[in-house]
C-alpha cells in the first residue's frame, strides 16, 4: 500500500502541481491582491449566513475537480504511465481508499478554503451552512475519486447502447449538429454530466434571485457559471476540428461563414440551459437581460474557441483561461455592466481572434 501510494504521489499529484505552479501563484495573487483576510473572512460569513451563495464557490470547486481529472485522464494515457494498469490487481479494499487519498491530495487547495468556510460557519453557529461545506466538499472528493477510480482500471472507453446510438442518430445533421452528434456518440457521459451540472448552477441562480427578488446580477451569474461549466466542450470542438470534419477545411469556406456556424453550434449545445433560464426568468426580468444572459455562455465558448486558434493549448493550459475568465467577469457583472453588452463585446473579440488567426493556425497545423 505504501509503495502505491508513494509511486501514484509521484505520478499524478507531483507532475500536477509541478505543472500548474503558475496557475496557483496567479490564483492566490488574483484572491489576495484584489482581497485581504478580513475580506475572505467577511465573504465566508456573508456565505454561512445565506448558504444559497455557496454555489458560487462550489461551481469554481467544480470546475478546478475537472482540472485535476483531466490533467489524470491525461497523464494515464502516456506511454511512460502504462504501468498504472497494474492498479486493477490490486484488491478492490486497497485500491479505492488509494484513489481517494490521491483524490484528497489532488483537491488541497479547494479543501484549504473550504476550511475556512467550514470554520466560519462553525463560529456563526450556522450547522445547516457547516453541513452543507462538508457535504458537498465530500461529494467532489467521492465524485472525482469514482471517476478517476474508474479511468485507473479500465484500459478502454466503454460502449454505448446501441439503442442510444439509433436514437441519437435520427437527429438532423446539418453542419452545426455534427459535434453534439459526435458527443452522443463519443463522449455522451460528459455531455450529459455536464449538462446536469450546467442546469443545477442555473436553477440555483434562479432560485437565489426568486429570493432576493430584486437584483438581477444574480441571473446573470448563474449563465456566466453555466458557461465556465462547458468551457471544456471549446477544447473538444476544436479537436474534433482538427480530427472529425478536417475535410471542411478543403472546401471553399469563409472565414466568417466558419465563425457563424460553431457560434451556432454552441447555441444549439446550449439548448437545454436556454429552455431553463428563459422559463423561469420571461415572465420576471426585463427582456435585454434575458436575451443577453441567454447567449453569454455561447458568446463565452466562441471566445474560448477564437482562443485555441490563437494558441495551440493542451487541456491543462486551456483550462486557465475559462477559470480567468469567468472570474474576471464576476466581477464586471457585479459592477452593474450590462449582459447584452457583455455579449456584443466577447462575440467582437471572438471574431477579430477568429479572423486574424484562423489561416494562419492552419498553415502551421499543415506543416
């Protein structure tokens, strides 16, 4: 047990943080050079007090427990790392607690904050807050752990159903539908998880405004974390670019013509949030602000998107800029800058990324 542990510490654990260190070192300079302790002290009691709020670190939680995933789907599958297999021997007794203390060492950062939740919620006296941190920081711990547990002994992607495959194949397949049909039948568990996770965030969102009753920032929020729930799909839509539909680019597409369709791609990803969103919000908030709370996530995801043709990104690298984004644009919503100008601005800047990048990031995937 202990030889597993020290050679899966020095495999996964190590080469994580060794390859994030810059992440981290931004990270803490983003939450102690804008905010000192008394402020991190105030915003946790501001959160025990009204535990509703708690989504809003959560859904970061959420988001950096994909990080550290993804970068150990990754690690797995490099060929200095196949001997990981060996895992599966190992007794079911023995290799799970294994993967949960790797799971744990893999979450310290979001399980050091969470201590100061936990602990601001004990000395308010607030249980039902201290139970919530707790409950939730150890279903991101048991969560993550079966996900990784389960990449760990498995040596290939599982099958789907075939039945599902005949359903998801009777879908139309217009250009904009090929990469939600190559996620049904591909990655149909990550679509569907993240969809469940995406549509939570919302109907949270929506419920804290339905209490507070007034401020609409929070409607906004809520789809700007949908958005940084799905940024991941960006990383795959250009891979499966690169990969699935490379024959496109030998046709005769404009650039702009090419832009218009996976920013439709992603409208059409969003469907299942935008059902939510606008049939607990149209009757309630004014309709610029649905509209532009609406198409933020997909306006997020193009940008994500003009970005990977700028810069050629692993998923560890990738992941950095949704993490960034959404909480630099935390910020700006609370500083009362309208969602449809929010919207208007990332669709520009998209485009103009899009436009002076996209030739020349293929002459150099060519080369």
């Amino acid at each position: 047990m202990s030889a597993a542990r020290k050679i899966l510490v020095r495999t996964l654990v190590k080469p994580f943080y060794q390859a994030n260190a810059g992440f981290f070192l931004i990270t803490v300079g983003l939450l102690f050079g804008f905010l000192k302790t008394p402020q991190h002290i105030d915003i946790a009691a501001a959160l025990a007090v009204s535990p509703l709020y708690y989504v809003i670190p959560f859904t970061l939680f959420t988001l950096y427990t994909f990080k550290t995933l993804q970068f150990c789907f990754t690690a797995q599958r490099l060929k200095t790392n196949q001997f990981l297999g060996w895992l599966v021997l190992l007794k079911p007794a023995t290799r799970i607690p294994l993967v949960i203390y790797i799971q744990i060492l893999l979450l310290a950062p979001v399980l050091g904050y969470s201590g100061l939740l936990l602990f601001m919620a004990l000395q308010l006296r607030l249980w039902t807050s201290a139970a919530i941190v707790v409950g939730g920081n150890l279903a991101l711990i048991m969560v993550a752990g079966h996900f990784l547990h389960k990449r760990l002994i498995t040596a290939v992607d599982p099958s789907l159903l075939s039945g599902f495959r005949l359903w998801t194949s009777r879908l139309p397949k217009p250009f904009p539908m090929l990469f939600i049909h190559h996620l049904f039948s591909r990655q149909a568990v990550l679509l569907l998880g993240t969809k469940v996770i995406s549509i939570g965030v919302i109907a949270v969102a929506v419920l804290i405004f339905q209490v507070e009753g007034t401020d609409y920032r929070l409607l906004t929020l809520g789809m700007l974390l949908s958005g940084g729930v799905n940024a991941a799909f960006s990383f795959h839509y250009h891979r499966f670019e690169q990969t699935g539909i490379s024959v496109f680019k030998n046709l005769p597409i404009s650039v702009d013509s090419w832009f218009v369709r996976f920013t439709l791609t992603y409208l059409v990803l969003f469907i299942p949030e935008m059902v939510v969103f606008l049939g607990n919000t149209i009757m309630v908030a004014p309709i610029d602000l649905i509209i532009g709370s609406s198409l933020l996530p997909v306006a997020l995801l193009s940008f994500y998107q003009s970005i990977l043709y700028r810069r050629s990104l692993t998923m560890d690298h990738f992941i950095k800029y949704p993490f960034f984004t959404t909480a630099s644009l935390f910020f700006v919503i609370l500083g009362y800058v309208p969602a449809y100008t929010l919207v208007i601005g990332l669709l520009l800047i998209s485009y103009l990324i899009f436009r002076f990048s996209y030739r020349s990031f293929n002459l150099v995937a060519g080369n």
